[in-house]
C-alpha cells in the first residue's frame, strides 16, 4: 500500500513539474465553467432550432424545416427589421450623446466627480426597474411628459407614445439610449484622460482650434477605444430584450418585437421551443458579423505598434 | 524674432502665490535659461509666456506686443515639451508640418520648409516613422524640428532633456547651443539643472520661490552672486559656507566660528561686527604644502579632477583639485585659498557683501 502511494504521490508530483499539464489543470476550472454555462446552452439551442421541440413534448430532428417557416414568416422578416433599426439608430445616438457627454466632463467642472456618479446612475439601476419607470413616462394617460406638453400649450391632447407603431419605436430607442449612454461615455472619458493634456496644449500652440484639435488630436487618438466600446454597444443593444419585453411585449402589432422577444415570445409563451431557438440562432450571423466587423477594425494601427529600431 | 519682456508679474492659484512679481527682459535673439529647485515657478513663468496660464496681474510682452489677453496660437511662439508632445498617430513628418497644414499651407510649401529642418537635425530618413518607433534623443529631435518649422519669434523649452540619459543629454545640450547659434531666434529654457544653465545660456535668470534671485551671465553668477541661494545653487560641487565674523583688528582676517583664520581680500566696513558666511568654491583652493591645515576624510579621485572632503573644525569642507593627489583619509594636510576667489555673505539676510 506504501509503495503505491509513493508512486502516486510520486505521478502526482512529477505533473506539477510537467509545464504542460500544469497548464492544463490551471486552466480546468475556466473550462469546466465554460462548458456547463455556455457551450452547453448554445449547442443545445442550436439543436433545438434542428427541431420540432414543444414544450412538454420531446421534437425530432426535422432538419432546416424551421428556418423554411421563418423564411416566409413576415412577423419574423418585421423583427429582423427593427432588431437591426433599432441596434443602429440607439447605437448612433449613443455614440453622439456618449462622446459629447464624455467631452464635457473631461473638462475642468466644478464638482465633476460628482457629475460622473451621476452619469453612471442610469447603469446601475437594473433594466427592469428603468423599463417600468419609463412605462410610467410613456404612459398613455399619465404620461409626465404629455402632462408637461399639455401644460405648456404646446400639445392639447396626451401623445399616444406605446400605441401607434412609430412612437413606440422611437419610445422603445429612447429609453435604450438613456441606459446605454453611461457605458458609452464613462469608456470613452477613460479613453480620453489616457491622451497627455501636453498633446493638446502642442496643438494650440501650433495653432490648431478647438474643433480642430478634437478633429486631427483627440478623435484619432481615442478610434482604437471607440471601436471596443461601439462593437459592446452595438452587441448588448441588438440582444435587448428586457427593455423591450416590460414596455411593449413586442406590441403594437409586432412594430417593436426584436428578434430577442420574438424568439422568447415563440418559445416560452407560445411553447415553440424549437422555432424559438431557430430565431434566436438567426442573430448569431448579424452578430458575427459585428464582431468580426470590429475584430478587423481594431487591428492595431501602424502608429500605435511598438518600436522596433 | 523679438525681445520678451516680463513687467512685475504674478500668478496665484486661488490665495497660493506661485509668481511672486518678476521682472526679466530678453533681449532679440538671446538664449536665457530660467533654473531654479522644483517648486520654483520656472516652468509655470514658462507656460504663462505661452499661453498656457493665465496671468494674474502684469504684463508680458512679446516684441512690442502685450500678449496677456492673446490665445497661444496668435503668440507666434514655439514650444518644446518635457515628454515632448509629438502626436503619436501622425508620422515625424506629420508631426513637424502639423502647424503648416492648420495655416493652410500646400504640399510644395510644407516640403521646402520640412526638409531642410529634417535635414538639419538629422532626421531625414526617419520621416516616414511614427513617434512610437524613435529612440529618445530622436524623439527630442523631432520636436525641436516641429518648433523649427513654424519659424516663430520665441522658441520656448520646458526641460527639453531631463528624459534623456546623462551621455545623451551632453549631446543634445551641444546640438541645441548650436541650433540657436544657427537660427539666432530668441529662446527661453527652463531647467532645474545648473549645469544646463551654465553651458547654455547668454543669461540665466536664478529663480527661488517665484522670486528672481540674480539674472546675469553664466560667469557673472559663479563669480558674483547676489546671495546664498545663487552662491548654494550655482556651481558643483556647491561652494562651502562657513560661519563665522571678521577679525575686530584685522579686516583682512576672517575667523570661523571654530576659530579657525581664513583670509579675505577687502571686506566691506559694514561688515565688521556681524554674523558673516564666508563662501569659499570647492575649486578655490589648492593643495601645495602651505596654508590650513586640514583632517582629509573621503577622496574621490574622478580623472579628470579629485574631489577632497575634509574636515575643518567641526564642518566638511568640499575641495576639487584638478590635479591627481595621493592623500589619505586621516592624513593632515594643508590646503592654501585663493583669496580673489572667496566671497562673504552676511548671514542674516544671505546678501553678498
């Protein structure tokens, strides 16, 4: 019994001097935890949109027959539409507002510190609590933005803004943009402090304007960030679903169901596992794309390679 | 080209007083070197004449002009930086035609004035390089040559070389003296290196606590300075202070405060009877047989010279022998002083007598 455990012992001392296996255990319980929590449940959703899955019931394998069905699903084609209408104009408006939000505070303000919690709060309330306060503002009765256009004659009766298929588009973007904004701008004022104020005190000495140090100094120093935060921007904002899910439900009449809440919608409450899962597997190309997209555009640029004589 | 003139000015941060009235005139075409300790107010006396700081109250003029209410851009100065401040994103010859392109200036006009500046600080062939890729002497060249280009009335450096190595740093002084030589513009240095200051400059302007000290040339200020703090500052090793007073029957003798006699050539009457430093440069004194005798301490021989740490009575005493001398710690020796060379400040007020 002694020898045995020697040897083992042994084995077991001459794998932590093995570089290679050593490696390997360090990296077990990362794999382990990727493997259970997302390669699992994305393989498995991938099957499923091989199937004809209901809930309760077990499907078989009816190969591409789910996607022949959404190919002519006009609901489906509508959600791809707005998944993609919504991603790009939030995503624009967050970049524009994030930016401008971000240069302002990279000044010298009185109280900034304070200023930049503030910026942040949006983000750290949960999405679901925002969303019902928003279905509050948006409220087609009780709405305080109505009740503050009413009372400045501006309007003389309440804005139908969840009801009519526009508003509720423009209403559903609105309230993404408030909650993205922060992450927008607090990565890019990071961004921004990392440029050497020295750079721009050169620039106005040669002679460059305000908009002119922004335009040839500060935006082609902060480019590499911009394209890490817009490619996150533009990935959480096309996957949304909770935003859209407490205020609208996809309603009315499907003009703001994204392919997130209509794939749910299928799945869950409609007990179409299978084409639920073959919806949300559709957004794994766009999303590919973007990553890919950003993957080629954060290459890292000529100037910023390190030296080499 | 212009004069630059510094008219009683000053500067706080809020009820901190960092400028503290300074009054300096610059001559067209003259290289004067502001030095003083970190703290000083050199670099924020720098930064007001570009631009870069408001100024409290005075007036700054650059040539006839007073620039106080004028934005950096309308100075018509150029300024090199510690870290140097090149764009990273833009090749040296970007960067050193940055100023041409916002005026406006077309691709023959940026080519005629880039190049020869390129070729006079040796950067033609790295033109097409980015900043990243420049070694730190390279990088300091660069931004000398984006000051250059610009042809302004005032060039301007903010410790252009103290990220440079010590052997680099020598080089770089040499090429900066020359460069000035060849533009003759006038030029403003900030450092906190005397020595900088001293192989540099036509004058230097001693600074302490957002005061002026002594402006005059380099050897006006290791021959005559006005007070302690320029005698202390200026010159290395820094020159020896011993205390003491002048002898009550003899001018010509001054006895320390240990007792000891050391000679001084004319003392001024006011002096007798005061607490006196008498300041005596390290070089100042040699070693031949005759004169004080002193304890020597540590000897660090360096080639060149020999440095000599005694002790006399109580107090180190700094020697540098430009000769090589065979002494030995706890030896006795005598050193003699050349008395031309010896200064006497009163101790109160630290002014020179």
């Amino acid at each position: 019994m002694s020898t045995t455990s020697i040897m083992k012992r042994r084995s077991f001392a001459g794998l932590l001097q093995n570089n290679t296996a050593l490696g390997v255990m360090f990296m077990l319980p990362a794999g382990v935890f990727l493997l259970c929590f997302l390669t699992y449940p994305l393989g498995l959703g991938v099957w499923l949109g091989f199937t004809d899955t209901r809930i309760g019931r077990d499907g078989v394998f009816i190969g591409l027959e789910n996607y022949r069905l959404l190919f002519d699903d006009s609901v489906f084609w509508l959600s791809v539409f707005n998944t993609i209408l919504y991603t790009s104009v939030a995503s624009v408006l967050k970049f524009g507002l994030g930016l401008w939000l971000a240069l302002i505070l990279n000044e010298k303000l009185p109280l900034k510190s304070f200023f930049r919690a503030i910026v942040l709060l949006p983000w750290v309330v949960p999405t679901v609590l925002s969303a019902l306060a928003f279905w509050w503002i948006f409220d087609s009765q009780f709405s305080i933005l109505s009740w503050s256009l009413i009372q400045l004659g501006l309007i003389d009766q309440p804005i139908n803004f969840l009801g009519d298929s526009n508003n509720a588009r423009a209403s559903v973007i609105a309230a993404n943009v408030w909650r993205g904004i922060p992450f927008v701008a607090i990565s890019l004022l990071a961004g921004l402090q990392t440029i050497s104020p020295s750079l721009q005190e050169a620039a106005s000495l040669d002679g460059a304007t305000s908009w002119q140090r922004f335009r040839y100094v500060t935006l082609p120093m902060l480019t590499p960030i911009i394209a890490v935060v817009m490619t996150f921007s533009v990935l959480f904002t096309f996957t949304d679903f909770q935003l859209i899910y407490v205020l609208t439900k996809g309603g009315p009449v499907n003009a703001t169901h994204l392919m997130a809440t209509l794939s749910f919608q299928r799945g869950i409450p409609g007990g179409q596992l299978g084409e639920g899962a073959a919806i949300a597997v559709a957004m794994i190309p766009f999303l590919l794309a973007s990553i890919l997209f950003s993957f080629f555009g954060l290459q890292r640029r000529k100037w910023q390679q390190g030296g080499s004589e | 080209m212009a004069s630059v003139d510094f008219i009683n000015v000053r500067k706080s941060f809020g009820t901190h007083a960092v400028i503290k009235g300074v009054n300096v005139e610059i001559t067209d075409g003259e290289f004067v070197i502001l030095v003083g300790p970190s703290g000083c107010g050199k670099s924020t006396l720098l930064r007001m004449l570009a631009g870069l700081e408001n100024i409290s109250a005075g007036e700054i003029r650059i040539g006839d002009k007073i620039v106080n209410g004028l934005a950096p851009k309308e100075r018509d100065i150029a300024m090199v930086f510690q870290n140097y401040a090149l764009y990273p994103h833009m090749t040296v010859a970007d960067n050193m035609a940055f100023s041409l392109k916002l005026k406006g200036a077309n691709k023959t006009a940026i080519e005629t004035l880039v190049k020869p500046a390129a070729e006079i600080l040796g950067l033609s062939h790295l033109l097409e390089r980015y900043p990243r890729q420049l070694s730190g002497g390279q990088r300091q060249r660069v931004a000398m040559g984006r000051a250059i280009v610009r042809n302004p009335q005032v060039f301007l450096f903010d410790e252009p070389l103290s990220n440079l190595d010590a052997k680099l740093r020598v080089a770089m002084r040499a090429e900066i003296k020359e460069l000035h030589q060849r533009l003759n513009t006038t030029t403003v240095y900030v450092t906190h290196d005397q020595i900088e200051a001293m192989t540099m400059a036509d004058k230097i302007v001693v600074m302490n606590d957002g005061r002026v000290e002594q402006i005059g040339s380099p050897l006006d200020l290791y021959d005559r300075p006005a007070n302690l703090f320029v005698a202390g500052f200026i010159g290395s090793p820094a020159m020896n202070m011993i205390k003491g007073r002048l002898d009550a029957a003899d001018p010509h003798r001054f006895i320390t405060e240990g007792g000891t006699v050391l000679p001084v050539v004319a003392a001024v009457e006011a002096a007798q009877g005061r607490d006196l430093i008498y300041g005596l440069r390290p070089e100042s004194m040699r070693l031949d047989g005759a004169g004080l005798p002193v304890k020597v301490g540590v000897v660090e021989p360096t080639g060149a010279e020999t440095q000599m740490i005694a002790k006399l009575g109580g107090s180190d005493l700094v020697c540098v022998f430009h000769e090589r001398v065979s002494v030995r710690p706890g030896e006795i020796v005598n050193v003699s002083i050349n008395a031309q060379a010896t200064h006497l400040f009163d101790a109160e007020s630290g002014v020179r007598l």
